[in-house]
C-alpha cells in the first residue's frame, strides 16, 4: 500500500462518522431469541438500518453522536476509546461536547461516553463533571443526550460508585484565552494524527484472541479499583441439557463450553459478561439466570454447569 493509499485511508476514516460495527458481537447477527434493535432505537437521525441479520450504518445520515455505542448489549458498535480516556485523564474527570462553551477538555457530543468510560474516569478521580450544549437544538446528538447520560453513569456504578454531575453551558474553570485555543487546537491535531498512523499498515484495531473488548477492559479497570461491584453474571439452574445454544448466541464469548471425558462442562468468564440477557431469552430449557457477580469473581472464569448431556448416547 502506496503513500496516497494511506494518506486517502486516513482521510476517509477522518471523515467517517460511524462507529465501528463488529458483526460477530451484534445480538442480530448472533440470532439471539428476540433479537436487538436498541441502536435503532436510539439514534436520533435515523442512521441505523436493521438488514439482513445485520446492522447498517448511513454515513451520510451518521452524526458521530455515539448514542448506539452505549446501549449496545455486546459491545458491536464502538469508537476508539482511548483518547476519550486521554481528555477525561487530562481533564481531571472533566470534560465538554462540542458545543459548550469553557476551557477544557471536549469530545464531539457526551453520548459518546460509556459506562466504562464514566467508571474509570470515577476510579481515578472521584467526580466527573459533564458540561453540554443545548442538546433541544443540537444537530449532533439531539434532546435524549441528558437523558442517556443518566442511564450511562447508572450503569457506570455497576462497576464503580462514580459520582456523575452534568451541567449546561459552560464548563467550570477558566475561560480558554488565545494561546491556550491554540494549543488545545494542536494538541487535538497531534492526537489525531498519532489515532490514524498506526491504522495505515495494517487494520489493527481487532482484539487480540481472547482479549476483551476496550469497554470491557475499562469497566474491569474501574472495578478492581472499586470497594464492591455489581458486575453482572449468569447461573445455570438444574435442567441444563448442555447444549450448546448460550454459547452461540454469547456476543462477547464469555459462555465457553468443553468436553472432558463423558461430561460436557460449562464455563463463564465474568469479565466478558455484559449482562445482554441473550443466553437467558435463548435457552431452551429456560434455566439460566442473571444476577450480580462480587468483586473477587470478576478475573475468573466460573464453572455454571457440569454434566453428561441426555443426548450423549444418541
């Protein structure tokens, strides 16, 4: 791939406003019972097309909100989060959207801020402070944004009692002066610029083998940090045929199951569980069961179910 390959990827990828779909993960395409349509739901411009099994994504009508990266229950869609992390990190737990006004931190609309992302924020410093624009008016995100903020920190202290504040207009401190506009100007520049070259090679952003989805990883961050949690996991009941339907419709792979000798054993590793509630709506005998895992479950992988299948023989 040539220099103007690169330089033509960047721009494009620059420009896009779209998050990042990973089918494998989507509820739909896992053909959960029931299925998911919560990014449709959510999006405020009518971005999202639910088609064959699969979501599509209009990058003409997409505004770069990041509404659906937030409700989704596995993680399909998503923004590189790191340098959302950066300015919260810079920031001190504060940060504005596009359209408020102060010195500080921004991001282009706070829909795009995550449970993982508020409760890593609130591990490091306690409160996070939120400033917006008039979201009744706002071309990007739209009125719901307060609204989705509340059920993203609600979420948040799932996995750290993150302390949230939003306010509207101006974020708290210093109005910015000249030098200080230029200098965030260029600090974005440099960001972005080292965000798109290390993607021109080759296409890194998948996950490595095992490895848990950036949001994922963010709210096991905030949550070893954490006194307690309420991380959710799953119980498999008596009656589990052990087939293997929990572990295909599964979006992050957190239901693993393995043959060991005339058994067949269940396992579940809490990290990876979102609390989606696809095993749960899908499994045919009906025996499995969401509830809360404690912070010392969370880094393990837990045995739900063990046993030789009633279909073993035939």
């Amino acid at each position: 791939m040539g220099l103007l390959d690169n330089l033509l990827n960047a721009f494009l990828k620059a420009t896009d406003p779209r998050p990042r779909y990973t089918e494998a993960r989507c509820l739909l395409y896992k053909n959960s019972v029931g299925g998911c349509d919560r990014c449709y739901g959510v999006c405020p411009k009518g971005a999202v097309r639910l088609e064959g099994w699969r979501v599509e994504l209009d990058e003409v009508l997409c505004t770069g909100c990041g509404l659906c990266t937030g409700v989704c229950p596995g993680v399909a869609l998503e923004y590189p989060l790191g340098g959302i992390q950066e300015a919260l990190i810079r920031g001190k737990g504060k940060l504005r959207c596009s359209k408020a006004e102060g010195k500080g931190e921004e991001v282009l609309c706070l829909g795009r801020l995550t449970p993982g992302l508020l409760a890593e924020a609130g591990s490091r410093f306690g409160k996070v402070v939120l400033a917006r624009g008039e979201c009744a008016t706002c071309k990007v995100g739209g009125p719901q944004v307060p609204e989705h903020l509340e059920r993203m920190a609600e979420e948040a202290r799932r996995y750290f009692p993150v302390e949230v504040e939003v306010v509207e207009g101006e974020l708290p401190g210093e109005k910015v002066g000249r030098r200080e506009l230029f200098q965030a100007l260029l600090g974005s520049a440099k960001r972005t610029a080292a965000d798109l070259v290390p993607e021109l090679p080759l296409p890194a952003l998948e996950e490595k083998e095992g490895e848990l989805p950036a949001e994922l990883r963010l709210r096991r961050l905030a949550a070893s940090r954490a006194p307690e949690v309420r991380w959710p996991r799953i119980r498999v009941e008596e009656g589990c045929t052990l087939c293997p339907v929990c572990t295909n419709v599964c979006p992050t792979e957190a239901v693993r199951r393995v043959r060991e000798g005339e058994e067949y054993v269940l396992y579940l590793q809490v990290a990876a569980c979102t609390g989606c509630g696809a095993c749960v709506e899908s499994c045919p005998p009906q025996v499995i069961r969401l509830e809360e895992a404690p912070k010392e479950e969370v880094g393990q992988e837990l045995e739900l179910f063990r046993g030789k299948p009633p279909w073993y023989d035939l």
